[in-house]
C-alpha cells in the first residue's frame, strides 16, 4: 500500500494521510488516537530525528459492528454506516421490504446476515460476535397519531418486548449501547406509561437511557419527528442541562422520575436549524402530459373536497405568474373525506397507506393552473434522504410502503456521529486533568 500525502507538523505532532481509495485527510493526534474519518486505520509510529514516521500499514478497517433490528429496507444501516459502523446483521418481518434491501444493498456471500421473520423467532445467538449496537426501530403503529394508540399492548409495537428478550439472551455479550426509534407518540401513549415501561425494561437489562427528540426537518424538507432511546451499559458522566434543544419540555417528566435510571449525554454538537423551504428543489419536474397527473374528473373531486381556507391557499398558489409546489393529505373531518394542502415549502410526515393515514399527494399551482398527482417512488426517496436509493423494478407500492414505514438517512447519521459513535468509543466522558493522566499513566 503505498504512503500518498504523509508530513507532520511539529506543533502538533499530527500525521496526516491521504486514505486510499477514498481521499480524505486523516489525522492522529498527539494521545495517538485516529480522528473520526480514519476509524479502522491503524499505523505503527516511531520516532527518527524528532518526527513521526510510518512504520507498517498493517489490518483492513475494523469498525463498530451493528445489528439492525426492523430493519426494513435499510435507511437506518445507511445513516450508521455513513458514521462508521459496519452493520453485519439485520431483521424484519416483511417480505417486500427485505427483497428491497436486497436488491439496494447487494452484500456479497456471507457478509451480511437478514433474518426474516418475526423478532419472537430471533435468539441471542444467532446475533453476530462482538456487537457494539443494537438499533431498533420497532413498530409505530400502535403509537401514532395515525394509529389506534393502543400502545405497547398492541400487536405491531408490542414486538419492543421480544427484541428486549434477545438482548437478556445475550447476557455478557450484550451490546454496549443501543438505540431505539419511534414516533414521539411514545411518549405520551397511556400518559406516559408506556414510555416509562421501556425505559424500565431496558434499566433492567443494565442500559442507562437517555430520551430525545430529532426532527428529520432539520436535514431535509420533510416533517418528521422522532424519538430516539439510548441505552449505554456505562453511560456519559457529563450531563446536559433540560430543556434543551433534543430534549424539550415535554420530556422533563422522564428525567424527573426517581424509579427510573437515566442519563443527558452532552453532545459536541448542536443538530442543524429546522429547515424553512426546500421541497420545490427535489420534486420531480413532471411535464403536463405525463400520465401520473390526475385526470380532470379526478382533479375536480380533489378541489371540490377543500375547505374554504385550503381553497382560499390554492386560489393564491394559482394567482402566482410562477408555479410552485405543495404536499397534500386527505382527512377524514366530521365524517367527511377532505384533502388539506400544507402552506409551507415542506413535506408532511411520509406514511405508509396503514394505520389510518393515507398517501402524500403532491399539488403544483401557478399561472391559473393546478395539477395533482401522487407523490412518485423517487421523491419519497429524496425526501427520506436516501437519494441513491436503487429502485430499479420495484414496484410503486412497495416503494412507498417501503419509505413511509422507514427513517431518514441523514437524521440518523447525525445521531450515529454525534452520540452513537462517540457513546461506543467512550468519547464523550470528559477528559481527564493532566495530573490525574500522569498518575494513570
């Protein structure tokens, strides 16, 4: 392997490489600990005339092994393998889904393990060794607003209790950290109780749980919050103060319960600002003709359906020299089947078609005109930040089916960087005085 880009610098005494195959600069650090873009790559120093010098190259990356529980088609191993680790096990229970992630992620032969099934079906050892995350986003549909709100006595969300039973089977080998996700219905399903159940069940199996919020708004125009479980065998010291901006108010009461053992990672970092525009630069530009438009039978049932205020939001949308987009749902208001028509440059909430919700539909407006259509594949695609996503033979349905039900890439690559990935390494315990460094050394 030969050396590209390799100079220290004697204030810092940092080597810096060029990685191969990837260019990016890389750099260890005086304490000889690799940053977070050479995870893996080990290099053997020594000192010749006062500079660092590399000795050997020795072992291909080794990363944080994940195992991914729900998986669906995949958006969670995409955030955490774009922070670094390296998901080698997944589960669902859905056929269309796995054969999604199939087709999308290619793994070679015996590189990657998907049971598929149901969780209940899944013990501890058939988990690969060595595992360093658990992630699981179970279930939503007994917690949403869109759901019955059965909780987690329902028959989809109540698989938290088996995923929960192949952790105790693992006993010592137990991951250090896991991860949960699921709507922010969570946390006020059976007054909160249901939320407290989780936290306890996992306290039981020796995890700390910290609870916060993350809205995907904040990486791409969509609506979607979401709340997150950590769990950490060995949880951060440091502590962050409440409310703050991952853990609002309404999650105090979490916090404040005694019977419950808790934790407030301080981050290094702060999640972007909530976008406030961006969903007329990724729709698909269809022209008028396509097909996907509603007919104008269908277009007028659409607009008849409206209530004066979204009639009155559409009148403007049309008045404009300029056309623009909106996001659309139907609802049922009084026993009634209405479509309402967001007023922001945003997406709503991506659904499946179950648990009571419906289809996006997608509504562009300007120069007298308006037309409406479905919201295509490719678009949930964008909107879940999976841009890349290989849809090549799934069916329409499947691929929303497949989105709606799923979690937004980058959303959870910031959480895997900024929590996960430090939480795993044991970087977010603060560092150590130098006198105290000394002794230990």
């Amino acid at each position: 392997m030969a050396r590209q880009g390799c100079h220290a610098t004697a204030a810092s005494e940092a080597v810096r490489l060029i990685t191969p195959g990837r260019g990016r600069a890389v750099r260890r650090n005086p304490q000889g600990k690799l940053g977070p873009e050479s995870r893996g790559l080990s290099l053997a120093l020594s000192r010749v005339g006062g500079m660092p010098e590399i000795l050997s190259f020795p072992t291909p990356p080794t990363r944080p092994i994940a195992a991914e529980f729900f998986a669906g088609i995949g958006l969670a191993r995409m955030g955490l393998e774009a922070a670094g680790f390296h998901v080698t096990w997944a589960n669902d229970i859905e056929r269309d889904k796995h054969d999604m992630y199939v087709r999308h992620f290619k793994d070679p032969a015996n590189s990657h393990t998907f049971a598929l099934g149901d969780v209940a079906n899944v013990h501890g050892e058939d988990l690969p060794k060595g595992l360093s995350l658990a992630w699981a986003s179970f279930p939503c549909t007994d917690l949403s607003l869109a759901g019955w709100r059965r909780g987690l006595i329902g028959k989809q969300s109540s698989t938290f209790w088996p995923f929960t039973e192949v952790l105790e089977e693992l006993r010592a080998e137990k991951p250090p950290v896991v991860a949960l996700e699921n709507v922010i219905g969570l946390a006020t399903s059976h007054g909160g109780k249901d939320l407290a159940a989780a936290i306890e069940r996992l306290n039981d199996l020796g995890y700390s749980v910290d609870v916060l919020t993350l809205d995907a708004r904040r990486f791409v125009p969509q609506s979607r919050p979401r709340l997150f479980l950590v769990g950490a065998l060995t949880p951060p010291s440091e502590q962050d103060e409440l409310p703050n901006e991952l853990r609002p108010e309404w999650l105090s009461r979490v916090f404040a319960d005694s019977s419950l053992r808790t934790h407030r990672a301080l981050l290094k970092k702060n999640p972007p600002q909530l976008l406030v525009t961006g969903l007329s630069e990724l729709v698909e530009d269809l022209p008028s003709d396509d097909v996907r438009w509603w007919d104008e039978l269908r277009r007028n049932r659409f607009l008849n359906s409206l209530s004066p205020l979204q009639a009155e939001r559409l009148r403007q949308m049309q008045r404009s020299p300029r056309a623009s987009y909106r996001t659309a749902y139907r609802r049922t208001r009084n026993g009634v089947a209405m479509w309402e028509i967001r007023p922001d440059d945003i997406s709503g909430c991506l659904r499946t078609a179950k648990g009571g919700s419906s289809k996006q539909a997608v509504v562009r407006a300007g120069d007298g005109r308006v037309e409406v259509r479905w919201m295509t594949p490719r678009e949930y695609a964008f909107l879940m930040g999976a841009d890349s996503y290989d849809l090549e033979g799934v069916r329409t349905n499947q691929a929303l089916y497949g989105f709606g039900d799923a979690v937004c890439v980058p959303a959870i690559a910031w959480l895997a960087e900024h929590y996960l990935m430090p939480l795993v390494e044991d970087a977010l315990r603060p560092a150590l005085p130098l006198a105290a460094r000394l002794v230990r050394a």
